[in-house]
C-alpha cells in the first residue's frame, strides 16, 4: 500500500512531566463531528460544542472523522486546531482527504500524548462508482511510561452499494498488519456491524463492542456505524464501551471505550 502524506498539524501545546508508573489503562473515543455543525441549526459552525462533548469525557486519545480546515462553509477556521487547543490536547494530526469549499476535508487524531511517524494513505476505490476519495489517518503515540501504540482514524465511503467499503477494510487491515506495534483504530466505517465490511474488520481486530448500541441518528438511534477496535494479539482487554448521549452537537454519537493494556 502506498502512501501519500497530505497537509500535516502536529503541534504540542506543552510538556508533559512523565510519570514513572506503568500505564495500565487507555481511555479512546471516536466522534464524526459534522464539520462541527448541529444538525438543529444548519448554518451554525459550534466548536464549542464538539469540544465540551469531547472534553466531558476525558478521553486519552480521539478519533475524528469530518473535520474542516478552512473551509469556507465553516468559516475558514481550521477546527483540528481548534479542537485540540479547547480540549486541552496536547498533539493533533490531521490528514485532509478531500479539497472542500476552498478548504479541506478529512479526518483528524487528538492526543493526550506525543505523536511521531504520521501517516495519511489513501484509500483504494472503484473510479467506476464516483466516490469521494477516504483516508486512513495514523500515528504513533508515545504513552506516559514510553509504550509505544499506534492509534488510527478513518472514515469510509457513504455510498449505498458496499464496493468501496470492501476495498477499503482490505486495505485497512492489510496497512495495519504491516506493524508489530498495538494498534487502535476508531471511525466511522458507514456499514452496521453484521455487514460484510465489518465481518472483514473482525478478521483482524477486536471490537470494543460486540452487540454494539447504535450511533445515529442521533434522536431515536436505529443503526451502529461508527466503531472503536484494536488489532488482534492480546494487547488489549476492554473494561468499558458507551455510546454517549450527546444528541446536539453533531449527526452522529460519540463512542467511547476504556482500554486495559496488557
């Protein structure tokens, strides 16, 4: 697989002391924030929003999919810059999929920790079918006690007939299995969970959720689309997962899960 790097943000905010203890658990979310826009208001841009939702829940690492960088319909505010500063975060990574409205558009990782070696790779798809072009955004994270993780962001194709998605998860699981290190992936994979693309997901990670509560819509939610998984191997052991009620700020629920590491 190959990959082609796109506009990079890494910034960190400030030095962490670290502590000298083991790191034994992980705290990891994934979110589509709709370019930070409420779905009750169509022309409102809410940072705030997304970023209370996210800082709420105290998460160690998210994954953000729909992410706006100067956009015109957002303003032409960079929102993986902004996230990362209102949440307190102390690395961003953004990897830009597609131009958009003279800005652009793609998915995003916020990080308690350090970030090094970050990666965009495109996204196979069937120029057959029309598609807009999907990434996978990664990077590896340096935790307090000098583990090292890698921690993934991805959002995959929308159309209705699953052909990109096959290629897609294909891909994704061959990239992932180019590494020995633990590997996190959380995103927004538009296909419910007893789905021929998410069969193939399981092939070679393990859900944060089995029999996973739904993420949207967000008012009467009917369909589980967005997933929280690490790649097999025993690295991990899932203490908790949890859709959260948070039906303002986006068009989609944030997940969240805690992770123990082994």
């Amino acid at each position: 697989m190959k990959c082609l790097c796109f506009y990079v943000s890494v910034i960190f905010f400030s030095l962490m002391a670290m502590p000298s203890s083991a790191q034994r658990s992980l705290k990891v979310m994934s979110y589509n924030i709709h370019h930070c826009n409420p779905p009750s208001k169509p022309d409102l841009i809410d940072v705030d929003a997304i970023a209370k939702a996210i800082s709420k829940q105290q998460p160690d690492l998210v994954a953000l999919q729909e992410v706006d960088v100067n956009t015109g319909r957002s303003g032409r505010i960079d929102e993986a810059v902004l996230l990362a500063q209102k949440t307190g975060m102390k690395a961003f990574y953004f990897a830009k999929a597609i131009d958009h409205d003279g800005g652009d558009y793609g998915v995003a990782i916020l990080s308690k920790y350090p970030l090094s070696e970050t990666q965009t790779f495109r996204l196979p798809m069937d120029s057959a079918t029309k598609g807009e072009r999907r990434v996978l955004a990664q990077a590896v994270v340096t935790l307090p006690n000098g583990q090292k993780i890698i921690f993934a962001s991805t959002h995959l194709d929308a159309q209705k007939q699953p052909t990109n998605r096959l290629l897609q998860i294909e891909a994704i699981n061959k990239i992932s299995g180019g590494y020995k290190l633990p590997y996190i992936i959380g995103g927004d994979f538009n296909a419910e969970q007893h789905s021929e693309v998410i069969k193939i997901l399981d092939k070679k990670f393990v859900r944060t959720c089995s029999d996973c509560k739904p993420t949207i819509p967000v008012i009467n939610p009917r369909k589980a689309i967005d997933f929280l998984a690490f790649k097999r191997g025993g690295h991990f052991k899932v203490i908790h997962h949890e859709v959260v009620d948070e039906s303002y700020a986006s068009d989609h629920l944030p997940i969240v899960a805690q992770l123990e590491l082994k």
